[in-house]
C-alpha cells in the first residue's frame, strides 16, 4: 500500500510549513485520501469518527484553498457548521494552529457568548465562518450575514446533527447557499437520513471512508467495576477509591444525566478532589473557562455529560470513568476515546451498577472486546436479572451481597480482573460454542471453582478452567493503576486486593509498531483506508 506524505497531497507550502510546526510527519489515512480530492475542489463524503485526524482533512485544504481570493463584507468565503458549541470552537482552534502562515479571518457563531467582536468580524469580512446551525440561522435571519459568497461548505459530524435534531437547520441553510459550491461532508455512520442529505446537497463526491475505529485505541485500558450496590452513594465511594489509587493525572468522569454531573462535582469538592463540572445547561462563558483550567491543570477531575464526550481534543487526559454507563454504546467509545489519544497510554474504567448490566453486551460488540471486571464480575443471576430490570433510578434493590458493595471497591472480593465470558459480548447460542457446553449449571460450578483463585494471593487462573471466563493473569508494570497504593490497607492480608484493583496493561493487545505512523499517532489512526473504500467517479 502506498504510504503518502504530507507533501504528496496538493496542499500549499504555506500550510506544509504549518504541518511541520504542528509536529506531525505523516497524514493519517483519512487525511491521505480526502486531501487530494477537496484541494481539487471536488466534493467529499468522508466516513470518519473524531481521533482519526479528520478536523485537519478538511482545515488543510480549505486554508489552500482560500490562500487566493479575499472576502467581502458579510459574506463568509467558507462556512463550517459543527453540532456543539465546544466542537465549533475547536475547530476554531485548529484554523489558528494551521493557519499560523495566513491571515485568515475567521468568525465563530455559538450559542452563548457575547456575538459583538463576531459580528463586527462578520461586517468587516470573513474567510471563514463556523457556526452551529441554530445560530447561523439566528443570525442570517437579523441580516447580519449573507450566505450567497459561500464556496466551501463543510458539514462535520453529521450523524451528531441528526441525534440533535438539526437536519431541519441543515436543510434550510443548505438551500441559502450558492449551488455553485464545494462541500465536504463528514459523519462517521450513514443512517438514511444522511444519506438522503448528501444525495440532495452533495455534487458528485469522492466517498472516503476510514477503517472504523469503532473500537477504542488499543493503547486504551479498559476495565468495568460491577457496583451491586448500584446507588449513587455506593458508586461515588468506590469513584473515590478507583481515583486515589489509580495516580490519576487528569479524569473526565462522565454521567448520563445534567444533574447528576452537578451532585457528583459537589461529592467530588467536598472530598477534597480538585474538580470542575460540564454540561450543557452551563453558560458558554463558564464552559469554555472550565475546559480552559482542565486543558491547563488547575482542575485535575472534570465531572461531565456526553457535551463534552464529542469532539474535543484534550490531549493529556490519564484516566477516563464512566459514573454511568452510557446507553448508547458509541457514546462509550466517544468517552472513553478522551484518554490513550496521541498514542499514550489511557484508562478507563466504568462503574457498572445492576441496572447497567444490559448495556455492556452492547459495548462489548461495539469494542469487540470481552469486558474486564475489577474486583467481583457480576453473576450469571445478576445478568439474567439486568434484562428484566425497568431503566431508571429508583428500585434498585440490593441483594445479600450489597453490603459489603457500598462500603469499597476493594473490600468487594479478594477482586483480580476478571475477562467476561465471551457469551456477554454475544448471544446465549455463541456462548455455548464458546464455551463448549450448553450447561447453564457447569458454568456455575467452574465460576465457583474460580472464586477461590480470586483469592489467592497471586490471583492467577488455574490452568484447569480452560472453559471457563478466565481472570487475567495479574501483571506488574510500570503503569500508574499497578503502582502500589500510597496508603496501607486495613483489609487482613489474605483478604488484601491492594494490587487486584489497578488497571493493568494488555501488551498483547498493543500492536502499533508495524505500522509506519508518526509515534505520536494513536494506533487507530494508523489504520490504512481500505482501497475499496475510496470511489469515486474520474
Ligand atoms: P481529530 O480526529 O481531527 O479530532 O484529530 C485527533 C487528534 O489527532 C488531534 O489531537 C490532532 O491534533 C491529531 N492529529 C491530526 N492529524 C495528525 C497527524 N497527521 N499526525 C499526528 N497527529 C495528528
């Protein structure tokens, strides 16, 4: 397969210059494919997620692009909708990272913030306008901005827009623009309704997609902790441990519902944890602050719902939980992909309460990854029970074992990490092949027989249970959820799952080196474009 360089694909020496500052030697596959095509002024479709480098697949050939030409009053030379607020701005961002070499004029309409320096940018002439949807709207509907002298339209993270309930917006803004234009359209699904969209506004596109990378960074170690106990004080507490002992740098902890994030940013301060909170009914002022003090440091735990799951790019986040399990399983991957980016390491770890249990079969398929448990996996009773369970958050009844389920993590079981059987990851029939027996109570018999081993003071599976979901085998590593505990346990030494609860790192999982990336790249960047997935006619 042919590996291109940056200075293979037409763009300008300007923006090469930029490329070089921006420490990045090698396009990623979607910026390989898509960048040759839009320099050209053909359309795109490209089938790309966030972390695959596609904010740069369309930024780089606009900015060579709009080097000739110059924009007039009101009239935005180029138009990016984006479906959050948070997304507009660091596409925004990025203008001013690759565009060092230009002075392009770029104005950003979100909800939110004060709109005069914006609108006075707007008035004096824009080469650039991002904007979400509504608020373009607002705006064009004031008569502060034409769209007639739009040549570049790009649409990102289409499939966002449409769970938002923006195609509407899409529609309408679409039609104000001059048919005579380019688009560049990026989703990283095609449900219909897409596809309708890019049949209707499209001219003839050159579809790239991107291998998925449905599934999470490899450098990414992901564990699941089943909360029995699953109230929402239970959860917190074994938050807390899960963020003490795991040298947490930075975490974003996601929860599903606004006020959940609120309540858990509240525990979280009066614990003494250094936390900050995020979520959509936040005022834009205070939302951009707060992402500020995480990107810098001064807040260490960014409690958060999914707003912040999409889209942005904080570099150095450690450690990623889920409070909640999401009900979406892409949201997981969105979450959890805020951490291993740039081809570090990352952690994640979900706190799985009993009402969530259905969900991580779901997550499983997506990731195509077993889920690992820290400390006790769940039953087969307590999976069984999970499908009959409503959603919600009252009658979460505790069960004999949930006692001792509130009071620790760690006092959950002599804990280990514990692979789920490949059943959970599939259906009843694929388990039986997995497992080689179609006996609900033979599975029972080799989980008790694994209990012991759990156990034991090295925690390691017994050759024996071939058939059975296995532990995994425990390993120490120079990896900050290994590290010993800075605090001595009380828990008597047999009992002591001091090292059973640190995330360990799956080397056999981490295969980047083959390929000829930047090192700098996650490993799911690094995945080639499939040739059969690049068409396009001429
Ligand atoms: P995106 O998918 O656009 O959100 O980009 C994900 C991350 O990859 C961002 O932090 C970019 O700065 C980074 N990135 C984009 N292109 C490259 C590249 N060619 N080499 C290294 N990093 C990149």
């Amino acid at each position: 397969m042919e590996s291109k360089t940056f200075a293979d694909l037409g763009l300008s020496p300007k923006v090469q210059a930029a490329i070089t500052a921006a420490g990045y030697v090698n396009p990623t596959p979607i910026q390989a494919a898509a960048i040759p095509v839009a320099v050209t002024g053909r359309d795109v479709l490209g089938i790309a997620q966030t972390g695959t480098g596609k904010t740069a697949s369309f930024t780089l050939p606009m900015i060579t692009r709009l080097e000739t030409g110059r924009a007039r009053a009101r009239m935005p030379r180029s138009l990016i909708l984006a479906p959050t607020r948070e997304l507009a701005a660091q596409v925004a961002q990025s203008f001013e990272k690759y565009g060092i070499n230009h002075k392009l004029s770029v104005a950003l309409l979100i909800g939110g913030v004060s709109m005069d320096d914006q609108v006075k940018k707007l008035d004096r002439g824009v080469d650039v306008l991002i904007a979400t949807p509504g608020r373009l709207l607002d705006h064009f509907g004031r008569g502060r901005v034409m769209l007639m002298g739009v040549e570049i339209l790009v649409i990102d993270e289409a499939d966002r827009m449409l769970d938002m309930g923006f195609i509407p917006d899409i529609e309408k803004i679409c039609k104000l623009l001059p048919p005579r234009r380019q688009t560049l359209f990026f989703s990283a699904t095609m449900p219909p309704e897409i596809t309708r969209l890019v049949n209707q506004f499209l001219k003839d596109p050159v579809r790239i997609e991107v291998a998925k990378p449905a599934t999470t960074a490899k450098t990414i170690t992901q564990r699941f902790v089943y909360c029995q106990n699953g109230e929402d004080w239970a959860k917190r507490e074994i938050l807390r441990e899960l963020i003490r002992d795991g040298n947490v740098k930075n975490a974003i902890i996601f929860c599903n519902r606004k006020r959940d994030v609120a309540v858990l940013y509240k525990s979280l301060t009066k614990h003494g944890f250094n936390a900050g909170a995020l979520h959509g009914d936040m005022d834009q002022t205070s939302r951009m602050d707060t992402l500020d003090k995480f990107r810098n440091g001064e807040i260490m735990l960014l409690a958060a719902s999914d707003v912040a799951a999409r889209g942005l790019d904080i570099p150095d986040v450690s450690h990623v939980f889920n409070f909640d399990l999401p009900w979406a399983a892409d949201d997981y991957v969105h979450r959890i992909g805020r951490t291993g980016r740039a081809g570090r390491e990352g952690y994640s770890a979900s706190l799985v309460s009993p009402d969530d249990l259905k969900f991580v079969a779901d997550i499983e398929k997506v990731t195509g990854e077993a889920a690992v448990w820290l400390g006790d996996p769940p039953t087969d009773e307590d999976i069984a029970g999970a499908g009959k369970r409503r959603r919600g958050r009252g009658g979460r009844a505790s069960s004999g074992r949930g006692a001792s389920q509130g009071k620790s993590a760690k006092s959950r079981g002599a804990g280990g990490e514990h692979r789920a059987p490949e059943s959970r990851a599939t259906n009843g029939a694929q388990r039986r092949a997995s497992t080689g027996t179609s006996d609900e109570s033979a599975q029972k018999a080799q989980r008790q027989q694994a209990k012991p081993e759990r156990q034991q003071k090295n925690g390691r599976p017994q050759s024996g249970a071939a058939q059975t979901p296995k532990p995994v085998r425990r390993q120490r590593a120079a990896d900050s959820w290994t590290d010993e505990p800075k605090t001595p346990r009380r828990e008597p030494a047999e009992e002591r799952p001091s090292k059973d609860l640190r995330h360990k790192p799956q080397p056999a999982s981490r295969s980047d080196e083959r390929l000829g990336f930047a090192e700098n790249v996650p490993a799911f960047m690094r995945r080639p474009v499939r040739p059969d997935k690049v068409r396009g006619r001429g």
